[in-house]
C-alpha cells in the first residue's frame, strides 16, 4: 500500500507540475502572439540598414548624439530641453521628412500608450448611475402614462 500511495503521490505531483508549466507556457504563447517572427525582424533590420547606406534613413542614435552635441556635450542638459521637436527641426538635422513625420508620430502613440491610464469600470460609475435614474425615471413616466390610459 505504501508504494501505490508513493506512485499516486509522485503522478499528482508531476501532474501539478505540467499543468504550471503548461499554463506558462499559455501565458507567453499569448504574449508574443503578436510578437514580430525572427525573420521579420531579420528583414526590417537589413531593410533599415540599406536604408540607412543610401542616406534615406537616419538612425535615432545620430538624432540623441545631435541633441548632445546641440547642449555642449552635456546629455542632462539635452534631456532639460523644453522645446518642442518638429518634423522641420527633424529635417534640418538630415533625417528625411517622411521618417521624421513617422518618428515623431510613433513616439506620441507610444507616449499615449504609456502615460494614459486603462479604462476601468469605476471611471465610468457617475454615468452608469446618472443613466440608471433617468431610465429609472422614463420607465415610471411611461407606467404612468400607460395606467392613465388603461383606467
């Protein structure tokens, strides 16, 4: 009996193990569902690089190591830059006009992305409950209507 007990023991055992392992498993599979393949990313870095040879195409490292240069070497200084950065001062530093509207749309979306907080059921609960007493009110209005013409 001890033994059958230590088989029994040892199958639930691995059978709790697989099933972490499998729900992993599912949790990442979802997660890189939408993942770029490796042979995409292959293709996109030697795309860029081409690019990049025949001067259309600018890499972000040369834009930062600008921006650095533009404050005296001084990479706080360059990030405590207020102003604005535009598709035009984009273009004056060599990056073509096209990737520099994409750039700059990329980062607001990522910055959005980033900075806005989720939707969650409770920020909608003041309308949820002024939508509730006024159809509360519409449907009393309308039973009284209907008991006024039935009487």
């Amino acid at each position: 009996w001890f033994t059958m007990f230590m088989v029994l023991c040892a199958i639930i055992l691995l059978n709790m193990l697989l099933a972490i392992i499998l729900d992993n498993y599912m949790d990442v599979k979802r997660v890189s569902a939408s993942a770029q393949s490796l042979t995409d990313q292959f293709h996109e870095m030697r795309r860029r690089r081409q690019m990049q040879k025949r001067k259309e195409r600018m890499r972000l490292t040369d834009v930062w190591d600008h921006f650095v240069s533009e404050a005296h070497g001084r990479p706080k200084l360059a990030l405590a830059d207020e102003r604005d950065i535009t598709v035009d001062i984009l273009e004056q530093m060599g990056m073509p006009r096209i990737q520099a509207a994409r750039t700059l749309q990329s980062s607001w979306v990522a910055h959005l992305k980033a900075t806005t907080a989720p939707f969650e059921l409770k920020h909608s609960a003041a309308w949820l409950a002024r939508f509730e007493t006024d159809t509360r009110k519409m449907r009393n209005a309308l039973y009284f209507l209907f008991d006024r013409l039935d009487f």
